[in-house]
C-alpha cells in the first residue's frame, strides 16, 4: 500500500511557505494569499494523485477505471450505464471510456449489454463479480482517504467540505441533482 503519512504540527513550514517568502522578498506589492491556498490545493493534488494511483495500481486497476467502477455501482442495480453516461459521470471522452470498459470487461468485471432503448446500443453493466470487487474495493478506498486526511479532526474535515463545496459552485454553479 502506499507510505504512511506524518502528521505534522499545524505551525510547521511547508513548500509553500518558502515560495510566498520568496515572493515576498522579491515583489513585496503583490499580495500572495491566494497562493497559499491555490498552491497547497494543488501541491495535495499532486500528492495525494499519486497515493492513489499506487492504490488502484495494487488492486490492478489502470488511471480511471475505478471511476467506472464506482459510476456503474452508484447507479445502483442493476448497475447498468449508457457509454454517454459514464463519460458524463466519469468527466471524460466517450474513447477513454471506452478503453477503460476494454479493460474492466477482460477482467471480468464488467460487460457490454444490449441498450433497452436501442438494440443497436450497448450499455455498460457491472457483473456480480465486478459488484463484488467494488464494493470491496470502495471501502479500502475510503479509509485510505480518511487516512490521507488523518492530520485533520472531524470538524476540521467538516469546515474544509463546505470551504471546498463553496468554492467549486463558484466556479462550476450548483450540480443537477439526479432522480
């Protein structure tokens, strides 16, 4: 599994630290706050991309394909999804996603059925096998992440999702609720 992540005290330097000093020594007329949030968001990004890379890589899962995986398993039964609804779901092209099916079906995971709508079309459905997987999975994934988030308490955690929500809805407006 992925190293262990240190908890660090809240008062400790950090990259970011030494970048706004930097910046603040060199053009002291700008002001950098929006750095030190922009650049941690994005320094933990990249972080925290590659603690679960190693994770979906250890369960034998390429770049995305849990994401199908947790799409279909969210639709709830009988865990079935168009090709244009996981590439919705999933915020990626109909081709990734079709690649992404190629490999998730060669494990057995999933299969292509017959579209009810059109026999022409084919939906994505996960196989018991591949319920069984992600559900599994689902929950080793979460507790990675709560162990990726361990510097923080729960009311730290609760204060920083509605930072976060708040900061996303300005940006992206307020998501469709599905049925």
């Amino acid at each position: 599994m992925a190293r262990e992540v240190g908890h660090g005290a809240a008062g400790a330097t950090d990259a970011i630290d030494v970048a706004l000093a930097q910046w603040a020594r060199e053009r002291p007329d700008l002001d950098a706050r929006p750095m030190s949030v922009v650049g941690r968001l994005h320094r933990l990004g990249d972080l925290w991309e590659g603690e679960l890379r190693t994770f979906f890589a250890e369960a034998g899962l390429g770049n995305g394909d849990f994401d199908v995986l947790a799409s279909l398993r969210r639709a709830g039964a009988p865990y079935r999804m168009s090709p244009g609804q996981l590439a919705a779901s999933t915020i990626v092209t109909s081709g990734a996603v079709s690649k992404r099916v190629d490999r998730l079906e060669a494990r057995g995971l999933v299969r292509r059925t017959v579209c009810a709508d059109d026999a022409r079309g084919r939906d994505v459905q996960l196989t018991d096998e591949g319920v069984r997987f992600t559900d599994e999975l689902v929950a080793r994934h979460w507790a990675n992440e709560e162990r990726l988030l361990g510097a923080l308490d729960e009311g730290e955690q609760e204060q920083l999702v509605g930072l976060l929500r708040r900061l996303l809805v300005d940006l992206e407006g307020p998501a469709d609720v599905p049925d």
